[in-house]
C-alpha cells in the first residue's frame, strides 16, 4: 500500500526545527522525566514524517499541506 504525499516543504522544515529544538533541549538537560520521554517520541515522529512526507493524521482530516 503506497500512502500519497501530503505535507508540503514549509510544513515538513517546520517539523524538523521543531524536533532539532526538542533534541537541543534534551541533550542540554532542560528537559526530563515524562516529559523528556513524550517529546522525544514526538520528535521522532516529526523526523519520520518529514523525510517520508506523509502525515497518517491528516489524511482523516482531509489536510493537504502540498503545493498543487
């Protein structure tokens, strides 16, 4: 089952910076506990989803961040 694009450019950047900062904030200490745990899971998810360009929540939400 092929999934087809749905995140454009701009949107799979943002997710990488977003996931860069949570990685930082990780390795310097400023985060810990469950805290440290949940966002280090959602950035690993944000890097997955940036180099495959496929976001599986938005397809049932009917968003399209691509340029047509």
């Amino acid at each position: 089952m092929k999934l087809q694009k749905n995140m454009g450019t701009q949107d799979r950047i943002i997710r990488l910076v977003i996931a860069a900062v949570i990685a930082i904030l990780y390795f310097t200490g400023n985060l810990s506990g469950l805290g440290a745990i949940i966002l280090s899971i959602l950035a690993v998810i944000f890097i997955v989803t940036s180099f495959v360009g496929v976001c599986p929540m938005y397809k049932p939400l009917g968003i399209d961040t691509r340029k047509k």
